[in-house]
C-alpha cells in the first residue's frame, strides 16, 4: 500500500488549544527515521499530510508503527489548555495510490490519543501597568503577571510577590498590604499610597524567588495640589515642573521656548503632558502656541486641558484645543474626548489661525461645566473672547494638560513652538492697561496698540485723546474689531513732516475695570524721501569668511535726522521679495539684514533683521536689489556686480561691497569699492571706505529705441530724478508729432523711460526726440539744454547691409579685442536684431547676442563692438564714446587668424571676413594693439587687398570713426591708372600705399604687374597670372621683393594684361615713393 495522505483530527477535550495558534510544526517517524512530507496542513479541526509516491509505503498483510511529534509555538500559548488527537473510524481520511492496495473506506473503530495538558512555568516577573506619575497620598494601582521565558503566562502559578519602594523620598504603604498573591497568573494592588513627592522607582519581588524581582520606569510623585506654570526658562525641562511623555522629542530654545525637535521616517506624533491636581471650582489654562506653517489635516496640535491618561496614544476623556485642519479655514476649537473621539463643543471664526499662526490662549473652566476661550492671535496679552460653551462631562480632580504634536516627516524641527503654560486658579487681573506703541501710519492717523483689550466705549471717545500744537482731538477714535488692543485714531487737520507732537491719554479701562493713568507720548511725523534710506553695503560671496559670520548679508543706512518704521517695507533681490516686519531704524543708524538662522550671528554688529530665507538670494556675481517703502515707493536701488571689485582676492569671497558716499546714492559702481576692514565688512557701523565722492556728471541720453510703432524708450546714463523726468512737455519729437501722451518709469532702476504717442511713427523716416526739460539726476546735475536723439522704426539687416569695418584681433597685453560695423544702406537697423557667430569646422557653433535691449544703428554710423569699451576708450582715441557697446561676449579672435562673421537674428550672414596676421603692414615691428582697418567698405570683405594696418599717427586703431586707412576707388583712367602718384608707406595716415587701378569692357583678361626702380631693375612682381574682374585694383605697400622698404624714388609699374584670344595690352604707369622727411 502507497500513502498518498493522512489526516489526524482534534478530539475537542474540555480546553482544548487552538492548534492553528499554538502548533509550530508535526512530523512523522518510522522508527527513528522522518518521513518525509509534502504537504502539511494545520487547522484547529485536523492535521493534514500528504506524501510523494513511496514516500511511505506498508507491505500487503503487514503493519507499521508510525510516531507524531508535535512542536509548539513558544508564544502565544495559554497555560492548562489540552491536546487530544483522534482518527475517527468514519471517513478517516487515509489514502492510497490505486497502483497498490488501499484503507478501507471506514476503521473499525476511533483511534484517540492520550489528552496532554500544556504547563506553562513562570520564570519572569512582568509590569502589566504602572502609572507614569502618581499624586501624593492618593491611591494608585499597579498590575504584573507571572510568565516564562517566552512571555507565556503562568495562571497557575500562586505563589505570593511584595511590592517595595526602590528609590525615592517617602514611603509606600497599602491598606491591604503591599504583599498579594497571585490570581490566574496576575498580581494586582489597587491601593498602593506613596506619602512622598519627586521621583521613584517601585521593585515586585516574587516571595518565593523563584522568579526574578523587577522594577518599574521613573515615575514622578506630584502633590496631590498641583498646578503648572512654566514659561521655560529654568532650563530643568523636563522637570520642575515635570514633564512625562516623549520629552527626548523637544528642546528648550534659546529664546527659551518648547520646541520640538527630532527626526522621523515618515508621520509621527509627539507630546507632553504636566500632572496637574487643583480641586476648586474654576480653573484657567493659558499657553502661546506658535507654528512656523500653516498647519493642515497632516500638520496639526492639540493643547490638551485636561486627559484623564497621562499617554496620550491611548484613548483618553478630555478636553484640548485644536488648531489645524485641511484647507485655509483653520478656527481655534474646543473638543471634548470621549474615549479618544473628539467631539467638537465651540469653534471660533474661520481661518484665525491659519496663516504660521503665533496666538496666545486662555480657556476658563467652571464646576457648572460653563467654558469660556479668549486668544491674542498677535502672541501678546490683549485677550478677544472666541466663544463659551458648557459642557459638564468631565471634572476630573486629578489630570493632565500638555502639547501634542501631529507632523510628517519634514515638520520635525523648527516647527512648533509652545510657551507660557498654565494651569490652575483663574488669575484675576489687577493690572491696567499699558500703551505698548504708537505708530504713524500716514499723515493723519496714529495707531495705538495697548497691552490688553480696552474697554469699547473707553476706546472709541474721543474726548479720551488729545495732540498738542493746536492738533486738539480726533476726529475719530476706531477700536479694531478683531483686536482691541488696537485702537486707530484720525485726525484733521494733517500733521507736518518734521514736527514733534505729544499725544495725551486719559479715561481708559481693561475689560475689568482697571483704570490706565495718564499717559503722555511724544511721536514725529515725517514722510520718507527718496534715497532716506540707503543700501549701504552687500555681502554676496561670505565664502571663505574672514571674521565675519559665513552668511550673506546687506546693510541698510538711514541718512535722515528722523527715525523710519520699516515695518511692511519691502526688499527685492532678483524677482524675491521679503516684506520687513515690525521693525525701526535710527536717525544716521545702520540695520543688518541678513537669513533668519544668521540673525543671531550677525546681532553683535548692530540692530539685525532675519528676513532672508535663502543662503544664496544675494547672487556672487551680481542682482538688482529694490528697497520700498509700504506705500511701494522706491526709495533707493542698485544693481550691483562683481565686476566692482578691483582686486581679484577679494572677488574670491569674504569681502563686502561698501558705499563710498551716501550723498551719491545713484553713483552705482563709482561709488561702491570692496571693504578694506580687516574682518571683511563693516556690518551695523561706518562703511570702512567711507569717503566724499560727489557726482558731478551732467545725465546725459543715450539712446532712444522704438518699439512698437508709437512707444518710445529712453535710456539714460545715470538713474534720474522723477520731477521732470515724467512730464509729457519735456520731451518733443519732430516732424509734426510734438509732446508724447503719457511718460512712465520702464522698469525699476529709473534710468529708461517709456513715452507712449498718439501718433504711429511711419516707416523710411528718421525722427529727432529733443528733451526740453530740467530734467536731473540724483543729486541735481542737470542733462544738457535740448539734448536730442533720433529714432526710426528698424528693418532686418540683409546682405551686405552692415559691413565688419575694423577688427582688432591681437590686442595689447592690457586690451581687449574690437570689432567696428559700418551700416553702408540707406536704412535703420536694431542692434536686437543682429548677431556675432562663431564657427567650428565650418558648421556654426555658437551665436553670440548683441544688445538684449537694443541699439539703433543709423545710414553711415560706425559701432564698436567689445567686451570692455572703458579699456578701448583707455588705450585709443574714441571721439564719439557712446558708439561703444558693451557685449555680454563675443567670439574668441585669434592673433594669427580668425573669421568675424556678422548675421540677423535670422542667422543670414550680413557680412563675414576671414583674417590673417599676413594682412598687416610687414614692416611693423610688432601687430600687438595695432587694429586691421578695411581700406573701403563698398568692397568686399574678404578681399586681402582691401585691408590694411591702422595709421601709426592715429594710435594704430580709429575705433568709432572713418578708417586712417579709408580711400575710395579712383577711375582707371584710359583702363589702367594708379594713384597718388606720390605715396609715402609711413603709417602716418596719408597716401601710405599704391592704388593700382584697372576697368575693362568685358571679363577674361589675366594680368602680370611688376614694379621696378629707375634704373630698371625689377624690385618685385605684384601679380602673376591673376584672373581680373572687369573693374578692380591692386595695392602696392613700397615693400621689395624681400618684404623690406623700398629706397625712396621713381618707379615704374609695368602690366602686361591678355585673354585667351591673344590679346596682349602693356600699360606703363610711374609713381613716387616717398619718405616723410622729402
């Protein structure tokens, strides 16, 4: 017989086990020998084997002896429980192959097993529960139980454990006594008293000491009249008074405040709850809860007034505080907890703490179950009542009150704050209110803000006020509906900038009674101007740090006598902006600003504002920064660079930008130079390079760009003053179009300006803008009288319209390189709209942008194009310097050869000169800052011969202006003709080379031109075998054959010229070469 599969069923006796819970594994033996299973299968009803073919086979008319072994789980199991094995005699479960004989379908009879009875023996001692913290005389309970090793409960086990005290300072007693046996395994006290206070440890030892003694976790005694009050600044958290729960998860701030502060893999929760034992009939809570977020349904806390549990994972009763809640309408609410479910009993308006809120709380609590909440949503004392409710469900004596926080796993730190925790008799307020400030808000309102609320019909009488100077009282006296702490007080008429008043209080009462006394304050009114305050210094690179903190920085000057409420000012670096908070700066004082982790750095230097929130607003090379006041007036900018450094070092990092005059607030980079300080800036105090830099430059204006058709641009030097500047009348444009409609700031830095016409300016017309007004800079200089610039609508340069006029390609070791365009049409181009290419292998490579706001380029205007033109204008003449312009970049120009391409932003090629060193004049002694100027720009560019060395009396570059070396086609007289006739190849300028020219009727003609001397010698061949155009000419530079100066004398140039029908055509031509002393 084959065995396929067995199965052995449960008997079910009177405590039968759950199989499925307590069997770890079963196997079979023959013998001594395993058989193995295939199958195993263990339910609380059978045992389930099945076997592969042989596995297990009996002989015909033969038996076998086969053992179960059965293993238990070594947990999980309930002592005194039983197992019973049974195989029933109907539908025992046994099968066979049908290859060999099989089991009856039914046994004769049940085969059952022995009932075996599982003991479990206690060797451990175990805490089921101990309390965290007891109070005082009154009683507590503790539980353990007796187990094995494997935590298996031993609820047979009746032997006797004592409880003893292992520590602290008191005594433990029990009216029933502190020795108790043992019921089913678990040992219990419910009366235990400790007559002590402060912290102990509690010992269960087994009597019979078979087991183990064990002792419990800290728990703190509270007297049984327990209240909290803890502002934190005993630096004992968690003790005194003692906090229990996951107090590793806070901190203690600096400021002194509960912070937490840990780390999480994902959602978490943490909190800290205070025993709190007061038996009146009110009580108050008050706490200031400040989150740095807006909470939400995955960010949130809750202040637990009272929790019957001192663990607040556990389901407790209750009542907290919520503040947090999916969406923008988060309300300060009061909930009940019933076994852990909150109930909601009182909610406040919506979205009051909402926004990062910062809001002190108080909540009172009466034996007739009557709740009243107050806040302060600003974190002061000026309490606003939320709502009442009442609700009398629980009235605990004894309970806990605390935080608790909800957060995910980047909240953990910097987060949650909480401070001023109270709980005990309701404080009665004795104290009067205080006047806390008094702020100008404009010319004729005053806000007051008090140290609490203040009596509504006290606040709103206006006979309660008065101004000296004849200001008398106000008109009106408004408390804030939301907060009234605040009161706003209008008056009429204004106040004068500049003036000193004193405002005078009397008749005031808190919402108690409490009378304030008389109360004086003087305040100045003063509007800001323009350049009041000044950015003053900016450290944009902190990296290496000298002796300053290794954080970004930017100082702000007031240069006024009065002092400036910042508050809701704003900053802009970039495209950021940060609004000022409450904040102030005295008259000639300095306030730092700086990340609001560097705050507390930067404050040995001086007053200091943690605004920024990025370690790197301030680019290293360079943003515009944007100072406003609330209004949204500019009141001072700059766009600083690094390019203002002048030492590369100090580019490096470590050293600031400092302001050399703050009488020249628009003086930009001539009137800012890196700090000399020692410690790398001069945070909060006088700028280290601090020196008189006036500005005594007129503004002038350089340009004006149209675009669209009837909206002009101006562009101006220097940042100008508004007066003027944005008036229509000051500007006047020709041709019949007169004065714009309407003139605004483009942009920010106040240096262009947007005139907008009602008129739509035509095409193929050049028109003249003429500035009539005074207009002025920053510190009055004044543009010239009727200064003017032309405009024109601009076309897209093609072929040839633009010509490469000058390159300088090999500069001098202090240089830069140059490339000068020549607009040879009749028509008017953007700089916009034109591009510098560079190449690789022939494929374009890079495409270098020109001016991203745009430049006109006029019929028969030369531009110099550069990287440097201050460095150009240094080492060269430039008449006119406001053809100069600055290129972000240009392609890399090489000193032996190279190729300048000029194209539209199509990509089409305008014009394009492929250059080499040979082009210059041989006898230099040197090509360094000598520029390489084309001879005439009608002709092409890529002709060597129309290209020669910059005169040496003009300094070797004419950039700006006509060419030294510019000379027009002359006619060839009778087909062949050379001019002057008496040249001199000085490079002073004038008459330096040969023109040799020729004009034909029809093409083909091949020429060969030689020069010789007087005597007939022949000094050099010109041409040989050059293919001719029709028209043209040849240069000859009084070099020999030899490439050294010819002598000075008569020469005669020989061409002989021929096609291939044999036409052969000699001309003789004589000229002079001269030197300059003949």
């Amino acid at each position: 017989t084959h065995v396929t599969s067995i199965s052995i069923g449960n008997a079910s006796p009177a405590g039968s086990a759950l199989w499925s819970s307590v069997i770890n594994d079963v196997q079979l033996k023959q013998g001594v020998t395993t058989i193995p299973v295939s199958t195993l299968s263990v339910t609380d009803s059978r045992i389930y084997f099945s076997f592969s073919p042989g596995a297990l086979s009996i002989a015909d008319d033969n038996s076998v002896e086969i053992t179960m072994f059965v293993r238990l789980n070594p947990v999980g199991i309930t002592d005194n429980s039983t197992l019973q094995f049974r195989i029933p005699a109907a539908s025992p479960g046994w099968d066979a192959t049908i290859a060999g004989s099989g089991f009856d379908v039914n046994f004769p009879a049940d085969i059952t097993s022995e009932e075996h009875t599982i003991d479990i023996q206690a060797s451990v001692l175990s805490f089921i529960t101990t309390p965290p913290s007891v109070w005082q005389d009154v009683p507590f309970a503790v539980s353990a139980v007796a187990k094995d090793s494997n935590g298996n409960t031993d609820t047979g086990y009746n032997g006797t454990a004592t409880l003893s005290l292992d520590f602290g300072n008191g005594a433990l007693s029990s009216a029933t006594g502190l020795s108790h046996g043992f019921s089913n395994g678990v040992w219990t006290i419910s009366d235990a008293l400790f007559n002590g206070t402060g912290w102990l440890r509690l010992m269960l030892s087994d009597d019979a000491q078979i087991m183990s003694a064990v002792t419990t976790n800290l728990i703190y005694s509270a007297p049984d009249h327990t209240v909290l009050d803890d502002n934190f600044n005993s630096g004992t958290f968690p003790e005194d008074p003692v906090w229990i729960g996951t107090t590793a998860d806070f901190i203690i701030t600096p400021d002194t405040m509960l912070h937490l502060y840990t780390t999480a893999t994902g959602d978490d929760t943490s909190f800290v709850l205070s025993p709190v034992s007061y038996q009146n009939d009110s009580v108050e809570w008050s706490a200031l809860i400040k989150l740095n977020f807006d909470p939400s349904s995955s960010n949130w806390t809750r202040y637990y007034l009272m929790s019957d549990q001192p663990d607040l994972t556990l389901p407790v009763n209750g009542y907290f505080i919520r503040i947090g809640e999916t969406g923008s309408v988060d309300a300060i609410e009061l909930f009940r907890s019933d076994n852990g479910i909150p109930v909601s009993i009182l909610r406040g308006p919506d979205g009051q703490v909402a926004v990062s809120p910062n809001v002190r709380l108080k909540i009172t609590g009466y034996s007739d179950g009557n709740w009243k909440v107050f806040a302060d949503l600003t974190g002061g004392f000026g309490y606003q009542l939320i709502g009442t409710v009442n609700d009398a469900t629980y009235q605990f004596p004894r309970f806990f009150s605390g935080f608790f926080c909800k957060y995910t796993q980047t909240y953990t730190t910097g987060k949650f704050f909480f401070d001023d925790a109270y709980c005990g008799p309701v404080r009665i307020d004795t104290v009067p209110p205080a006047l806390v400030s008094l702020t100008m808000v404009d010319s004729v309102t005053l806000q007051l803000r008090f140290s609490e609320a203040v009596n509504e019909s006290d606040a709103q009488n206006v006979m309660n006020y008065s101004v000296n100077s004849s200001a008398g009282n106000p008109v009106t006296a408004v408390q804030q509906a939301g907060d009234k702490t605040k009161i706003v007080l209008t008056f009429n008429p204004a106040f004068q900038s500049g003036n000193t008043y004193t405002l005078s209080i009397s008749g005031l009462h808190d919402l108690t009674g409490n009378l304030m006394p008389v109360t004086q304050r003087n305040f100045s009114f003063y509007r800001v101007n323009k350049f009041d305050v000044l950015i003053n210094e900016i450290l944009a690179d902190p990296s290496p740090p000298l002796n300053l903190p290794e954080w970004e920085f930017m100082e702000l000057y007031n240069r006024s006598a009065f002092e400036i409420d910042l508050s809701d000012w704003t900053i802009k670096v970039g495209t950021t902006t940060k609004t000022f908070p409450a904040a102030t700066i005295a008259p000639g004082g300095y306030i730092i600003l700086t990340h609001t982790d560097a705050k507390t750095l930067y404050e040995p230097f001086g007053n200091t504002l943690g605004i920024f929130t990025s370690s790197t607003l301030l680019t290293n090379a360079g943003a515009s920064v944007e100072l406003r006041d609330k209004e949204g007036r500019l009141i001072h900018s700059v766009t600083y660079s690094d390019t203002w450094y002048s030492s590369s070092f100090k580019k490096d990092g470590g050293w600031s930008l400092e302001q050399i005059d703050p009488a020249n607030p628009c003086g930009e980079g001539s009137n800012w130079k890196e700090s000399v300080a020692l410690n790398g800036g001069t945070p909060g105090t006088l700028n280290s390079v601090h020196a008189t830099n006036p500005d005594t430059r007129q503004p002038l204006l350089l340009k004006s760009i149209l675009v669209p058709a009837d909206t002009l641009y101006l562009y101006f030097s220097e940042i100008i003053d508004t007066a003027q500047t944005l008036s229509p009348l000051s500007y006047t444009v020709d041709n019949g179009v007169g004065h714009p409609s309407f003139v605004a700031f483009a942009g920010t830095t106040e240096k262009v300006v947007v005139l907008v016409f009602n008129h739509i300016f035509g095409a193929d017309t050049i028109f003249t803008l003429t500035v009539n007004g005074q207009i002025k800079d920053c510190v009055g200089n004044i543009i010239p009288q009727n200064q003017t610039s032309r405009f024109a609508l601009t076309e897209l340069p093609g072929v040839n319209d633009i010509a490469i006029n000058e390159i300088l390609f090999d500069p001098r070791t202090s240089g830069v390189d140059f490339v000068e365009i020549y607009n040879r049409s009749q028509k008017v181009f953007n700089l916009k709209d034109v591009r510098m290419l560079a190449y690789e292998a022939n494929e374009i490579d890079k495409v270098y942008t020109i001016s991203e706001e745009g430049h006109s380029l006029f019929p028969g205007d030369y531009l110099v194009l550069t990287t440097q033109p201050s460095i150009v204008a240094s080492e060269y003449y430039v008449p006119y310097p406001e053809k100069m312009i600055q290129v972000a970049s240009m392609p890399s120009m090489n000193n032996d050869a190279g190729r300048v391409t000029i194209a539209n932003r199509l990509l089409e090629v305008v014009d394009d000169f492929t250059y080499l060193d040979d082009y210059h004049f041989q006898l230099l002694s040197s090509f360094d800052g000598v520029s390489l100027e084309r001879i005439n720009y009608n002709l092409p560019a890529q002709d060597p011969k129309n290209w020669h060395s910059a005169a040496q009396n003009v300094g070797f570059a004419t950039p700006t202006y006509r060419n030294s070396q510019f000379a027009e086609p002359g006619s060839a007289e009778g087909n062949f003709s050379v001019e002057p006739e008496i040249f001199s190849p000085d490079m002073d300028g004038y008459n330096d080379q040969l023109n040799i020219y020729y004009q034909f009727d029809h093409p083909g003609f091949v020429a060969n031109v030689v020069i010789y001397d007087a005597a007939g010698r022949k000094i050099r061949t010109l041409v040989s075998n050059e293919l001719l155009a029709t028209e043209g000419f040849f240069v000859w530079d009084g070099l020999d054959a030899n490439k050294y100066k010819a002598p000075t004398g008569i020469y005669v140039i020989y061409a002989e010229i021929f096609d291939l029908n044999g036409n052969v055509k000699q001309y003789k031509r004589s000229c002079v070469l001269a030197s300059r002393n003949e």
